[in-house]
C-alpha cells in the first residue's frame, strides 16, 4: 500500500534521504508531522487534510484587497500574512490618487508571489500575462490543501472541468477559484468542485467528477436545481452588483469606520 | 425520610448527598473502585472530530463524566503586534470551565486556576508544535469544560491535540495527558471526583508518544517509590489514550484501504499555462523542508532533554521534602469554590 492515512509522529520509513514535504527526520527514522495522506512510493511524503494557505514564491493566487495605502494594495492571501502588491508592480503606471479606481477595497486579483521573505512578508505582482483584476464570474474558496486534487495530474482534472462546463477557470494556490460562464454552468462546476474537496482523499476522482458532471445534467437540471438555480442566479445578480456599483460609497464607510477605529 | 447507603455515601431518595460526600472507603475488598474499576483503568474516552464548522480545527471529548470541547483557530495574523515572534508561532492556549461545568456555578471569566492551566498546557505543547513554520502567527487553542468531574486539565489537552491535528498545524507527535493519585494508601490512574477531591495526592502528567513529559503538576503527597510507580501507571494510562486517539483519526476518514495520496501535488509538467506550473514549482521548496525539519528534529529533542532534567529537579525537590509550595491545587471543585468565594469577598469589599 502505497498511500496511507497517517498522523502526526507515525513513523514513515527508515530510508531518510526519501524524506519530504511533511515529514521530519530523528533517529534516522521518518516521522510524519501531520494528521493526512502519506505517500510511500520513491519518496515519502504527507499531505496534510486541513490547513492555512503558506505563502511561497513564485504561486498564483487569488487576492482580495483589504486595504489601499499611497503605494500598496494590500491583499487578503487567505494565509496568516497579507500580500502587499506596490504600484510598480502593477502592469502600467498608476497615480497613488488612481490606485483605487483600478482596485478598490472587496475587489479581487489574480495574483503571483515575487517574493517571501524571513519574516513572511509577501510580496506579489501583477507584471506578468494572465495577471489581471478580476471583474465578474465567482469566486469559490476550498481547502488549500485540497488544491492539488481540484489540478490534478498535469493539470488533468482543471482541463476536463473547463471542458465539461465550459466555464473559464483559474485555481489560485490559496485555495481560491474563480469561474466565470453561464449561471447553471457555474452552478454545476461548483458543485463538482465541492464534491472533490469532499471526497478528496479517494482514489479514481477525475472519472467520478467526469461521470459527474457528463451524467446528471439532464435530470438535476430539471428536479432538483430549478428552485436552486433562481436563488443562485439572484445570489450571484446582486454580488455582480456589488462588484460595480456598490463598492465607492461602501468603501469610503469602511475606510471612515477603519480610521475610527484607528484612532480610538 | 428514607435513607440509603451507597457505598458509604448518604443519599436520600433523589439519590442527593444528604452528609458529606466522602466515602467511607475509595477501594472495596475485590480491589475495584467507587466506580467500579480497576486501580490501573482509565475511564471510558470519547472523541469526535470537526464538530465546529467555524473553526480550523476542534475536537469534542468525553470521558467519564467530563465533557470537554476544543478548538483550534490558525495560524493566523497576530494582533497587537508586540506579541509576534519574529522567528517562531505563538501558540496561545486558554482553558476555561463553562459557568455550568459543576454544580456550584463558576463565576464566569478568568480565575486564578484557569490562568495557571492556561499557562502550563500551552507549554504541555511547546515540544511537539513546529513552531518555527510560520513566524510571526499565532495559533489560538481553546479548550472548554462543558461538564468538570475531576481531571478536566487532562481531558482539554487531549482534546486540544485532536484539534491541532485536524487543523493540520505540524506536530513532531500527539500529547496524551493523564492523572494518577493516592487513595486509601494505595495509587490509582485517572482519578474521579472523589478520589479527587477527599484524595491523599493528585498527579496530572502530560507527554508524547516518546514518553518525554510536557506537564507535570502534583497535589498531596507521594514517596520517591510512589511517585517512581505513578509515572510507571501514568505512562500506561497515556500510552491507551493514544491508542484511542490514533484509532479516532485513522477512522474519521473511513477504512485506510479507499486512500489514496492527492495527486499532481508533485512531479507535474506544464502542459496548461497557468495551474501545472504552480505544482511543479513545489518540488523545490519541498527539498528546502526537508533540510529544515532535519534540523529541527534536533532541537526539539534537546527540549525533551530538558523536560526530562525538569522532572529530574521535581524528583529532588520531592525528596528534600520542599513540596509545599508545590500544591498547585488541582482538586477541579475544591479550588473553584475557594476561588469563587475569594472573589465574592473582594467583590463585597469593593462595594463598600
């Protein structure tokens, strides 16, 4: 057996040059360091169930701006430590005064990580193709542990889901997807996606989540999704709003309640 | 009134303590206990995982009569940043007894005792935490006592580990803690409330799977022999927690056999702009970890080290007979009583 459920201080092999991500060596033994799936095969490693996104460089990911300072957007990585994105690292030129109107405070970005240093101050970029603020479509936050799964081999599984949804995706190595296509399309796509964080541990899943998302359509569609789908579409309407409309007035109360809260 | 004698406890017909509560005797004829045990059993443990959504990680554990919840929440951004260290997790661990926990309601909010708790069971994980991989956070480990009958200390540092683990924080291993003490001259493992509370000692012990202590309290008094042949018990006792931890994890996720190991974590070629390129640039900076756990292997050990000269000292100290001032009181109702009452009298003194 190649792959096993493990917990933290299990010992793993005795071969200490196959020890990887996940483990720690003492005695000359492997141990795992966490409660998760641990690969025996050339060489030994565990991935964890659960656990924070950790910034490491040279990722995507999908950022959420928390705060805008004279020559930072500072962004939500979903991880114990915020990615600051400085004006030069935006593609074209930007006044500190047009910082917001390119990014506001709620909107989102895809993202790459230049740099982590010692301290874990992150810094991202956005000079880069494919890199861009991210205006519509929505968003779905997993697991990051769980991203290699919704990937695959070689990228396996993100391709058949593009192709059996036709929905645009992107899988930030947060733990953040961002789709975009018809709403009962993203409706499915979520739902396959849910179901491979869930059964993530298991084996054989892209045919499970192929069988999914080829088989079903017809009838869920028809049964069970027609109450889903209009609250879904009403849902994701009003955040598309937001996305426009909403933001410069809600944004100045937060930054006025924020400076409040500052100050006091 | 009808008056029953249960075990040499007096009882009326709600089967309510009419006298005091202390038995007559702790260990019948046949060797069994109050409860029925044996010297060396433990209580019955149970365990849950992920009972609270919200979190990143939570354990709901009873055993016997206790009732405990914990949950995990990081690591996350630590506020106020004077706290942060700069090369290392905080770990920060708050034991508190719900105001309903025993049947004289606890004044609500930090006590003496719960700060004490707090404070050693946060270090009971200090050894197997890998603290080192995420400077600057913060892990907040909160452990309640929903329902207390004796031994409530232990039971949130077993329930603590399990959260940690299901928040999927790196350990070196799991903590299992366990009480031993002394009734009717004679040692007994995991004590319940009144061996707890009319008892001759009170031992809670905490340690890895390596058997290197990371809490070590103790109530009452022992010989060097008896506290020699406790830690002996007591290392019985934690090595059945274990077990039973282990049993917890391994089938939260069904059978090992339907596993298999997330693929396209490693070994990926770019083929798909964007997402293949992410796995792929794993591989280096997994190589770079394993230098460092390397490494690190080898501090912790030399904490374990230093756990075990701790005990060591304990062990001298016991024997030069200052252990006085070594009564961190543990007896779980005992203190809160004593500790409510305090407060009520400073309360009152304020007031006038």
């Amino acid at each position: 057996m190649d792959h096993n459920i493990v917990i933290p201080g299990q010992m793993l092999s005795e071969d200490v040059k196959s020890a990887g991500h996940g483990t720690y060596v003492k005695n000359d033994k492997v141990y795992s360091l966490y409660y998760g799936v641990a690969n025996l095969k050339d060489r030994t490693y565990v991935v964890p169930f659960s656990g924070k996104y950790i910034p490491s460089r040279k990722d995507y990911l999908i950022g959420v701006v928390i705060q805008l300072t004279s020559s930072n957007w500072i962004f939500d990585i979903r991880s114990p430590y915020d990615g600051l994105l400085h004006v030069s690292e935006y593609p074209k030129r930007v006044e500190s005064s047009g910082m917001k109107r390119i990014m506001d405070i709620g909107d989102c970005a895809i993202l790459r990580i230049k740099d982590v240093s010692k301290s874990m101050r992150t810094d991202v970029s956005m000079r880069e193709r494919g890199l861009r603020p991210l205006k519509d479509g929505r968003l779905i936050e997993i697991l990051p542990t769980k991203v290699p799964r919704v990937i695959g081999h070689n990228g396996s599984m993100v391709s058949m889901l593009k192709k059996e949804s036709n929905c645009d995706m992107f899988v930030g190595q947060n733990g953040r997807i961002w789709i975009q296509g018809k709403d009962h399309e993203m409706d499915r796509l979520t739902e396959a996606i849910d179901m491979i964080e869930r059964e993530a541990h298991t084996s054989g899943l892209t045919e499970k989540v192929q069988q999914f998302m080829n088989n079903d359509p017809v009838v869920e569609d028809d049964i069970v999704s027609g109450s889903d789908e209009s609250v879904d579409q009403g849902s994701d309407a009003s955040s598309e709003d937001n996305d426009d409309t909403i933001p410069e007035e809600t944004c100045r109360k937060i930054d006025a309640l924020l400076d409040d809260a500052e100050d006091a | 009134m009808k008056v029953f004698a249960v075990r040499g406890k007096f009882e009326n017909k709600f089967g309510e303590s009419i006298m005091s509560d202390k038995p007559e005797y702790f260990i019948d004829e046949n060797g069994l206990r109050l409860d029925g045990r044996r010297t060396d059993e433990i209580r019955p443990m149970t365990m849950e995982m992920g009972v609270l959504s919200r979190a990143d990680g939570s354990c709901y554990l009873e055993w016997g009569n206790n009732k405990v919840i914990a949950a995990v929440y990081g690591p996350r951004e630590l506020h106020p940043r004077r706290l942060q260290r700069p090369s290392e997790v905080l770990v920060r661990y708050r034991y508190n007894m719900a105001a309903f926990s025993v049947e004289d309601r606890i004044r609500p909010g930090p006590s003496r005792r719960s700060t004490e708790i707090s404070k050693v069971s946060g270090e009971a994980f200090e050894p197997v935490v890998m603290t080192q991989y995420y400077p600057g956070a913060v892990i907040d480990v909160f452990a309640e006592v929903l329902q207390a009958d004796a031994g409530t200390r232990t039971a949130a540092i077993n329930a603590a580990t399990l959260a940690l683990a299901d928040a999927g924080i790196p350990m070196k291993g799991l903590v299992a803690a366990c009480a031993v003490g002394k009734v009717d001259g004679q040692l007994v493992l995991d004590l319940n409330k009144p061996e707890d509370n009319y008892g001759d000692a009170d031992l809670p012990v905490a340690m890895t799977q390596d058997g290197e202590i990371t809490l070590l309290q103790m109530d009452g008094n022992l010989t060097h022999e008896e506290f020699i042949k406790a830690m002996e018990m007591v290392k019985k006792g934690c090595d059945q927690i274990f077990e039973l931890q282990r049993k917890t994890l391994i089938s939260r996720f069904g059978s090992e056999d339907d596993v298999e190991a997330l693929e396209g974590s490693i070994e990926t070629e770019p083929e798909e702009e964007e997402a293949e390129e992410l796995s792929e640039e794993e591989v280096p900076s997994e190589k770079e970890d394993v230098s460092d756990t390397g490494d690190n292997a080898e501090d912790v050990d030399d904490s374990g080290e230093k756990f075990k000269e701790d005990v060591a000292d304990f062990d001298e100290q016991r024997e030069s007979g200052s252990d006085e001032e070594d009564k961190t009181s543990d007896e779980d109702v005992k203190d809160e009583e004593d500790e409510a009452s305090d407060e009520d009298v400073k309360g009152e003194e304020d007031e006038q």
